[in-house]
C-alpha cells in the first residue's frame, strides 16, 4: 500500500515464469502489436505511435523530453512535486529554457497560471503532472491543453500514476505527449514506462534539426523496431512485455470505467475511516487522488516509527513524505490490485492499533462502520 | 540458440513470480547489496561502483558514454560489427568527437590500430567491443588497454556478450568502464544492464563540468540509490532484480571458470560438427567466440528459408546476419543454460536434415560422431 510497485495479479506473474522467445520471434511480434493495441484502449487513443519504452516512468519522461526539446526550446512545466521538479531537471539537461509554473505542494496547477505564463514565451510544449505522487493531488488538464493548443505549444502529460486508477482520455484531452508507469494501477512490476505521441508530436521528433540526444530513447529509432519494418534496435525486455501483456488484457476484462469506479469506491471508504480516527487527507479538497491517499501526521506522532511498525507487525508498506512533506504525511497507495475494500480495512485496523499503543484514543470500530457506510 | 535472449533456467523463472515488495523495502535494500556483491565476483573487480543499470545492455552503452564524455572530448571506439557501430553514434549525440578505429567484420581490433589511433589524439577514452555479438569476433583487450592508460586515457568495454561465457578480468586488465547485459551468458531476461566504474572513472564522472545529458542514467544521482543513502532515484525494476540475483547465484555455484570451461567445450563441439558437414565458422580463426557461432552460409543455400524452417521445424532459434553480413552468415548462440551437448546436437542434426532436403549429401552421423570426439 506504497505509492508503488503496487500488488500484482497471480496471473501476471505467472506470465513472467514463461520461457524466453527472442525479440524477433514472430510470436513475440505478435504480442507487441496486441500490447500496442490494449494500451491504446487503455490511453484512450488512436495515436499509432503507442508502445512500452524500455525502461521505468522516468525513463518515458525522457523519452519525451529528449525527442521533443531541442537546445533553446522554451518550455513550461507545472511544478507541484517531486515529479514537475524531476521534469524541469530532464528538459534543462536537454538544453531547454524551463518557465516554471509552481503551486505549493499537495495543490493544483490553475489554469489560470498557466495561462499568465504563455502570456511570456512562445513554448514548444507544455507539460503537468496529472495524478502527483508525491502529493496526492490530480491537476485537471482540459484547460490546460486547451490553453497550451491556443498557445501552439504541445501538451505533454505525465500519468504515471493516474492511468489506469481515474479518468485519462488522451484524444479528447487533446494531449500530445504522455509517459506512464507499469507499477502503479496497471498493477505490473516496473520496468517499462508506455507512451503515446499524438501525429503532431511525432512530426516534431522526426523532423529534429538536431539528432535526438538519446540513442536508447529515439523515436526515430523506435519506430522502426516497434512498427511494421521490425529493425532491430535493442533487445526488447521480453518478460516485462509478456507482464504487461497481462496486466493489460486484466485491465481491459474489468473495464476501464469500473477499474476507475473500484478506485474512487475505495479511496472514500478509506478517507471515511481515516476521518473517523481524526485522521485527514492533505491535498487539496475536490483534487484528492483516488490511487494514492496522502494522510496527514497528526501532533505529536512518530512519522517514521508509524510506518515502521506498519511494515514490521502488519505488512503493510505505506510511503514517507519527500520533499516539503517528508515527516509530514503518510502515502497511501490504493492502486490497481491493492485497491480492495480488505486492503483498506486491514489499513484502518492497523492505524487504530499503533495510535492507541501510543496513547491516542481511536475508535477503530467507528472507524470501521464509517468504512462500511462510505457508498 | 540466437544471439540472446538465451534460454533461462527454471529457478530464474521462478524468481520473478515472487510477490513485488518496494523499491526501498529493507528485503530489497539487503537484495540490492547482494547483486552488487556477485557482480563484482563475476566482473573480477573491486569496484565498489557495480550495479545494474535499469535498461538494455545498449542502456550500459550509453550509461558510460553520457557519464563519461563531455562536449568536444575525443574518443578512440574500435569499429568491427554493429556494436562499435553504435557506440560511435552514442558518443557522437554526447558531443564526441570520435576517432573510428575500423576492421572488416568478424576481424579483431587490432594493438597497433589503436596505438596508430592515439598517436594522432589525446582522447578521453578508448573503448572496444570485447565479444562482437554480430560477428563472432573476440578482441584481447589486455594490450589494448595497456597502449590507453599510457596515453592517459581511460578503457571502457563492452561485455555484453563476453561476461560469464569466457574470461573477463576487469580489474587485471584494468578496465575503467564496463557494460553488460543479463541476456547472453548470464541467462537471465533482458531487461538490466550490469556496470561498474572504477575509482577513476568515478572520478571524471563525478568532477564533470556540465550536468550528465541524461536524469535516468546520471551516476551522480544513481550513487545515492544503489550506494549507503538509499535516497529514491528512479523505481527500480524490482521483478528483474529478483531475476538477476538468482541468476548471478547460479553462475558462481557453477564457478565461472567452470562455465566458461563449458562455452569452450560447446563451441568446439558445434565447431567440429559443422566441420564434418562442410560448413564453417566465418570469424577470424583464433579470436573465435565460444558462445556465438557466425557459421558462414554455403554457396546455392537459402539463408533465410534456412532459419524460418529452424524455428518451424525445429523449434531452434538462430540469428540472421546484419548489415555487410546480412544473408551471409547465421549466428549460433551457445549462451549460458543455451550452452548444452544436446543443443548442439539437436542443431547439428536439424542442419543437416535442412541440408538434405535441399539435396546437398551431408553426413549427419559422420556430423554427430565429430561433435563426440571434439573433446
């Protein structure tokens, strides 16, 4: 119950126990186009240029940079966590001119700033993290692409932690570039990072001034491995793929809405609970993240030796605070496989159990039956 | 039996369906430090900066190019087969100026080529490719690496092949930088890239000028995950580290010697058997690698009917030929748990079925009885 890897289904890592087939075996080919063809339900898009990069989200989040920033571009990234800071660190080290858009940690990214910044530059994209981490908050981004297209910039998104767990439509949204992650609500162990580019952002990568910086990460490189012409470009991790294949097919079998619905359900009977022991979420009101609860401290109680004992005595693996909030919130990750009403009830139980032990009065029970009545 | 992935053993398989735990989990810390620990064994190094890296082997390629080079360095890279070949193009998106260093592919780098090399360069490094995946060449590096420290430079290699099936002394031959994969003789699935840097090279990567081009391969940042701080980098792919550990755990109960001791006797005895059918190994007669055969295709046989009908058949997976070796050449992986007497007689006796077929007389027994006695 981190903020990732999340659990995995048995038969995703049974998948992984099957033999090794090369990169070229045209059973393999296969699998790659049946993987591109899930993520792109998955992703809600038609973008051809939809496939797993070889490595973990924040591999993908360079796959984006490095094709689409060439040295000079100005950019503007939200920053409302550890990801949008990560990401002004990649675009720099490509050669970019970062205007950052910041928001205090565990907020949003408005509209509105983003807006005041594309009053300053001429970006060649814009990019936010939708579900933070870090934080628990989810930036809505409609607006946001919207603004960034009026601005003829291209939009990039991060959704690592969001695909798969709430609402993400990459062509009705209007994105261009998007990253994610395998180990949050897909429920696959990481190690691949799938990505989309929109004909738009493609065109921008294949029509480069300047090689691409990255030759693992070029998509003018990729291209030819993960489309029709099958070049050889680097082995591609075959059992990941095969994981991933997986944990696809289970994604698309619940249905993408339902798998969203599990996620809110869940995320309200935890809040409910958490309330109900005076405990309370620290991102922003109306912007709280279904897959990932960031639980404020309360007064007076060990951060570290609560998530110790968590681990030790129950189990249960809940994330640190980083950055600003390091001793200040607890991370709770209902992703994928582990968003179960179990879950959240061995959660609360375990919370209940270690806030009395040190002396806290919490009504476990109560705690319990706000759980049950939170649908 | 391609040029990797090569096949894995069932305990490795088994591996990677344990449950996920965190990428900072004290179960993964302990784990972490163990793969470091049998790397090292298997590199022969003291090397205290030895891990894997979280992509491909071309991922280590291009690991010691960004953290290595800076803008406008020189570079001396042997160019013999599709690796040399890539790694010029890595170090060229670095900023390198590359001095190419080239022999006709399935030849070896010579001594004298690269003391000709520097004798026109004061180059920041010079780097060959040990085993040539695409040829089956061996270059010695021993020399090789003598001529670059006298001129002040560093050595950096690439073992991606080489490493586990025939010797590789890091530190005896005073390597700097060194690359692998998981997928040739280590038997393990792709997905890792196995690395170490010696204190010097450390050094040039830790006092560089510029920030390193790429976030996800920054030694400087990669450190304080795999070294004693722990501080979270980038989500480690936890399921092929479990994989690799295991994988690692087998090559050093088997003992490396023994294994490459194995390679050798594999190769002799597929070589043997090709001799009595008439066919040959096509790469530079005494620099002959064990563990990857470039058996030349003989006049009037269709190479590519040739494999498809291999894997249809037979079930047998072996390489094509690429770029001036392309329909010239198959590619005969004996890697790791692929390296086996049966193996080598299945494939003997598919040849020569294929052979047959084709009507070219070939003698499988004469074939099968010459593999017997190679030893």
């Amino acid at each position: 119950m981190g903020p990732g890897p999340s659990n995995v289904s048995p038969s995703v890592l049974e998948a992984m126990s099957r033999p090794l087939v090369g990169h070229l075996d045209p059973v393999f080919v296969k699998m790659m186009e049946e993987i591109k063809g899930m993520l792109r339900a998955v992703f809600l898009t038609k973008n051809e240029m939809t496939f797993p990069v070889s490595g973990t989200g924040s591999a993908g989040m360079e796959f984006c940079c490095v094709n689409l920033i060439e040295p000079g571009d100005d950019v503007v990234i939200g920053v409302n966590g550890v990801f949008g800071t990560r990401m002004v660190d990649v675009a720099e080290r490509c050669g970019a001119r970062v205007i950052k858009v910041e928001a205090p940690w565990g907020r949003i990214i408005e509209p509105a700033q983003i807006a005041a910044a594309l009053a300053t530059c001429k970006p060649k994209f814009v990019a936010v993290v939708h579900a933070e981490t870090s934080t628990g908050a989810l930036t809505p981004v409609e607006e946001i692409s919207r603004l960034a297209h009026d601005a003829g910039a291209l939009m990039v998104l991060d959704t690592v932690t969001s695909l798969a767990g709430c609402p993400v439509r990459l062509d009705e949204w209007g994105i261009d570039a998007v990253y994610s992650g395998t180990q949050k609500c897909l429920s696959c162990p990481p190690g691949l990072s799938p990505v989309s580019l929109s004909p738009r952002a493609l065109q921008v990568a294949t029509s480069r001034k300047k090689k691409v910086q990255s030759w693992y990460l070029d998509v003018n490189l990729l291209a030819s491995y993960w489309g029709q012409d099958r070049v050889y470009h680097h082995t591609a991790p075959i059992t990941m793929n095969y994981a991933l294949h997986e944990a696809l097919r289970l994604v698309l079998v619940e249905g993408l809405e339902n798998r969203w619905a599990r996620h809110q359900r869940n995320h309200k009977a935890l809040k409910a609970g958490l309330a109900a022991m005076g405990l309370e979420i620290a991102s922003q009101e109306g912007h709280q993240l279904w897959q990932l609860n960031a639980v404020r401290v309360p007064e007076g109680v060990d951060e570290m030796a609560t998530r110790k004992r968590l681990l030790t005595d129950f189990n249960i693996e809940v994330g640190a605070g980083l950055g600003p909030l390091k001793g200040k919130i607890w991370r709770i990750g209902l992703m994928g496989e582990t968003s179960n009403l179990a879950n959240v009830c061995a959660c609360l139980t375990a919370f209940g159990q270690i806030l009395n032990d040190a002396g806290r009065r919490t009504d476990t029970e109560a705690a319990l039956a706000a759980m049950g009545q939170s649908n």
